[in-house]
C-alpha cells in the first residue's frame, strides 16, 4: 500500500510537471507567434515571459486580473495600471540624463550588509527605476547590463536588444510596440523590488544654472535687502503732506 502510495505520488508530480512543461511551450509559442522577430531572438520571447508572470504576481496581490496578461489581451487593464505614473508625472522628481548615464554601476553605494553595490537604473517612458536590487541580471558583466543607465524604451518595446535610441526617441514606435512598452512599464512600476526614481527631464521643464544661484549666494551672503525708500531722504527739510516735487529737488544735499 506504502509503494502504491508513493508510485500515485510521483505519477501525480510528473503529471503536474507536465502540464507545467505544456503551459510554458504554449507561452513561447504565442510569443514567437504576435513577436516580429521570431526564433531570432529567444532572449527576448524568455524576457518577456519572466516579465508577464511578474505582472501576473503583482496583479494577483492587487486583486486585479490575470488572465489577459497571458493571452496578450491586457492593453486596456495596462493603461490602467500605469494611469497613476501619468497622471503624475510632473509631481516626480527630475532625473538628468548625466544622473541616468552614471547609473550603470560605475556609481556603488552600501548595501544592507555593509558591502558596496553597484547603482543601476533603467528607464521606460520617461520613468527612471532602480533595479539594483536585480544586480544578479543588471550588474555590470551579466546578461542585461547594457539595459541600465540609459532609456531602454525602444529596445524593450521592439524586442532588439541591440537597438538605438537611447536617448529616449520612441515617438515612431508601431501600436503593437508602444503595447509593449507599457507593459514593461506596468512591471517596473509594480515590482516588489525596484523602485520609482523619477522621471526624465523634458522640453517642458525650466533650466536651472545651480552654479550661478550658488555664486550669487556666495557673493551677497550676510547682505539684506534693503528696502526702497518711497519718501523724501533724511536731509531733506520736512515736507508737507500732498505738497508736489519741484525742479529743485532733483538732486542731493
């Protein structure tokens, strides 16, 4: 009876198994199938599909649902999940693309155990995330460290990890791909792990010269401003109250 047991067991975990093996060839398949690109580029078809069972994950912890998300039928449930990232953008703090391109783990920071880590962030439409906490991925030397210090939008959006358009273009993207991006935007922004930045600076922000607040600072610190006088000045002889300036007062004493 014990080995019935067990053998009902095992017959029980390699059904499972294969369902499991099933549901992720199936997955692939309909990757490759809605992806331009194919076979040509397995990397992105695995990426993707990380991706979407981490929206699935946090979809599922919101309450939210997940089964689009597995049949690509979830563009109307993304924009609603990026809405509050929109419709907020300009309350987040601005990123600089210098402060973006430093981010790639030449900047390092302490970590939790005392240990320096390397700074990265990645950004998507405009948004900037912190995915050090994803070192084993981005780190300098692993497989997706050409994502980080940079807008990857375009190359997340169209599937070619060696695309250009770094600097931030994605206004040409297909409907199919700008789809995409949002969904990568829904997985940054939902990740239980990284974190919201900030956003890219725009055409629409003012330019501040810090360096020429700072030298006015210095220039006239311990000096108060001081008032305009609105009256006659001190040596001038008492004047009546709505009596007219005349062609002798426009000098000084």
């Amino acid at each position: 009876m014990r080995a019935r047991g067990m053998h009902v067991c095992v017959k029980a975990i390699c059904s499972l198994l294969g369902i499991v093996l099933v549901i992720f060839a199936a997955s692939v398949g309909l990757y490759i199938q809605r992806t331009p690109h194919g076979w040509r580029n397995m990397n992105v078809h695995i990426m993707r599909l990380v991706r979407d069972v981490g929206r699935m994950k946090a979809r599922s912890r919101r309450g939210m649902e997940i089964v689009p998300v597995f049949y690509g039928s979830d563009d109307d449930t993304t924009t609603k999940a990026v809405d509050d990232l929109t419709q907020n953008y300009r309350d987040f703090n601005i990123v600089t693309p210098a402060e973006l391109a430093a981010a790639n783990g030449r900047l390092t920071r302490s970590g939790d155990d005392g240990d320096r880590e390397p700074v990265l962030w990645l950004c998507v439409l405009g948004h900037v995330f912190d995915v050090s906490a994803g070192h084993k991925f981005y780190a300098p030397g692993k497989d997706y460290h050409m994502l980080t210090g940079k807008d990857v939008t375009r190359i997340l959006a169209t599937g070619d990890l060696q695309a250009t358009g770094g600097d931030g273009a994605h206004n040409d993207l297909s409907p199919y791909e700008q789809s995409e991006a949002k969904r990568w935007l829904e997985y940054f922004a939902t990740h239980d792990k990284y974190t919201h930045v900030g956003r890219m600076k725009d055409s629409h922000d003012e330019t501040v010269d810090i360096d020429t607040i700072v030298d006015y600072a210095i220039n006239n610190e311990g000096q108060s401003a001081r008032p305009t006088p609105t009256g006659p000045p001190k040596w001038h002889p008492p004047v009546m109250k709505g009596a007219q300036r005349g062609a002798m007062c426009a000098g000084g004493p």
